[in-house]
C-alpha cells in the first residue's frame, strides 16, 4: 500500500508504540528485535521499511518519543494520559 497513512493505520501505529515503547526507549532492543517488521505484521497495511519511514518522520515532528505518544493520545483519545 502506497500514499498517505490512513487513520485506521495511525491508529495500530498508536497502539504498537503503546504496547512496545520499551523497545523504542532502547535503540539497541530496537535493532535486536527488529521492531519494524514485528509493526508492519502488527498494521498488516504496510511493509517494514514504510513503518520505519512513517516512524521517522514522526520523530522529526515531535522531537521524541514520549511526544509522540502524547500527541498520538491527544489525536485519537482525547488524553495524554497512557492507554
């Protein structure tokens, strides 16, 4: 699947961050487990390398990883508490 991330995708991009952010908090847990391609089976939608870039590039927007989550929460749930 090509072109933008539907919410749908965003959202089980937001759930995976939920449930695996100690991988992300580790870059070194991140590359053991290969965290991109246990993501990209979790959305179903899109290949490893694509949840990397989209992983990136949110990075890149909110600077780090706990604002990505508060951000993703406030998005879709209307909180920044944790889910």
């Amino acid at each position: 699947k090509f072109g933008h991330w539907s919410l749908e995708e965003n959202k089980k991009y937001h759930w995976f961050l939920e449930l695996y952010n100690s991988h992300f908090m580790n870059k070194h847990m991140r590359r053991m487990d290969k965290i991109f391609k246990t993501m990209a089976n979790f959305i179903g939608s899109r290949e490893a390398e694509q949840c990397r870039s989209h992983h990136q590039k949110m990075e890149k927007k909110y600077h780090s990883f706990s604002k990505i989550l508060i951000n993703l929460r406030k998005q879709h749930y209307n909180t920044q508490e944790p889910i």
